[in-house]
C-alpha cells in the first residue's frame, strides 16, 4: 500500500479516478477515447482538480489469456502501440495525475516477467507508482490565518484498489468495493474498478467518541470504463452495455464542513 498526500489549497478539490481503459483493445474505439479527452481536458481546465489512474489502462491481450491478441488494435506497420497511445494520451495532463495502480491486466505482465508496463508508463510520466493500492490524504482548503502555518480545513482519506472478481449484478460488482473496507478502516471514499461498472453508494455508520455515539459517511464509488460493448469481451459474455466515463468525487474545504458529493 503506497501512502500520497495532496494538497488542494482551494475551498473545494475534485478527484477523478480513471480505470478500465484496457488501450490497445478494439472496443476502446474513437467515442470512448474521445470521452476520456473530454474528461481530461476538464481536469486541466479545473487546477483544483487531480486524475489518479485505477489500473487496466493497458489491455496485454496474450494467447494464453481470456483476451485474444487477435482483438488488440495495430498501426499501419503491424505494430502494437498501447505504451506509446497510452503516454501521448497522458503526457498532456501528467502534472495533474497524483498516481497509478496496477489491475488484472498489467498483473499478465507483472506474473510472467515481473515487470508492469504501469510503471514504466509512471517513470515516463513522472508520477508515483502504487503497484497494487493506494492510500491518499487529500488536504483541503489551506487556512489563510497567519497563525495557521501550513494547515488545511478539511482532511479526506481514499482507498484505491483495481480489486478482483465480481458478478453479473449491480449489487455483486459493489460488493467487491464494500470488501476493501475489511483491509482499511477510517476511510471517507473506497474507490475500486475492474468490473467496468459506473456507481456510487453511501453508507452512514456511527463511531464512539467522548459526547456518544457519533456518525459519518462512507462512499463505496465503481470508477466506470471507456470501453465500448458492441463486438466486445461484455458482449460474448453476455454482458449489459455500461454507462462510459469516470465519478467526480468533489470535497470541501470550506471552515467546519466534511463532505463529499459524487457526480457520476
């Protein structure tokens, strides 16, 4: 588990997580890229806003594994070019990403040869590298009282994890983003991916404290997908087409106000 710490000195700061983006595949087609520009180009406009890459931006299709290389898109040469597609799509926006972690797919890599093509794509970008998870402090609202030194409002911890498995339902492919609460507690947003799903669930749960019992507010967020369903992995499997694009995750920096807002 990689520990980051992000500052965001505004009243308000945005994460987008981005996942599921298996570049190199046929279904990431010309809507899904352009969709994920839009996303960026928001974020670059947005200087209080941050991307963090939730694993799968590869696809490393391969013979012995469920994705055929006879799927993987290739230029005009016969070649296959998701390390370069990946890095001319990032490179733009590369000061505004916080990190990256590892999914399923860049795992085919890791088990075979022990290396990930994430990393790489991290050194080249000059971002942190999570490998498997990710726990970040996001610090909001720095305080403008000259006694207050180097201090925010607002603190928000998130936990991200590509995460394994799933199933055919709604409530199944949550339920494995619910699952990452039983490795860390104290966390205001789980963050997981893999299943392609877009969503996001609160949770109020209580705490002790000295005054009694006590309340906050969870979210469990399924970070979406970018790719398209006709001709598809989702398709064979008799998958149902998912909305394309990634949450919003919006938190407040504003003087005694935690909270969080999802858009999705």
């Amino acid at each position: 588990m990689k520990y980051l710490e992000v500052e965001i000195p505004e009243e308000t700061g945005y994460l987008i997580p981005i996942g599921d983006l298996h570049i190199g595949d046929i279904a990431f087609k010309k809507y899904g890229e352009q969709k994920l520009i839009e996303y960026l180009e928001w974020v670059k406009e947005t200087p209080n806003s941050k991307v963090f890459l939730n694993g799968d931006i590869f696809n490393v299709a391969g013979r012995e594994e469920k994705t055929s290389p006879f799927g993987t898109e290739v230029d005009e040469n016969g070649q296959i070019t998701e390390f370069t597609r990946a890095l001319n799509l990032f490179k733009p926006y590369a000061k505004q990403i916080i990190g990256a972690t590892d999914g399923n797919h860049e795992a085919r890599l890791i088990d075979k040869y022990g290396m990930s093509p994430l990393q790489h794509l991290c050194m080249a970008l000059d971002i942190p590298y999570c490998n498997w998870s990710a726990l970040i402090r996001f610090k909001v609202g720095k305080r403008t009282d000259p006694s207050a030194g180097n201090r925010f409002v607002q603190n928000y911890y998130v936990y991200m994890h590509h995460t394994t498995g799933g199933g055919g339902s709604i409530g199944s492919k949550m339920n494995r983003v619910v699952k990452l609460r039983d490795i860390i507690e104290g966390i205001d947003v789980y963050c997981g991916s893999h299943n392609h799903q877009l969503a996001a669930a609160p949770q109020d749960v209580y705490y002790p404290s000295d005054a009694g019992p006590a309340k906050r507010r969870i979210w469990y967020v399924d970070c979406g997908s970018y790719l398209g369903w006709e001709g598809s992995y989702a398709e064979k499997a008799m998958m149902p087409p998912a909305k394309l694009g990634s949450p919003k995750i919006r938190f407040d920096g504003r003087q005694l106000k935690h909270d969080i807002h999802i858009s999705l």
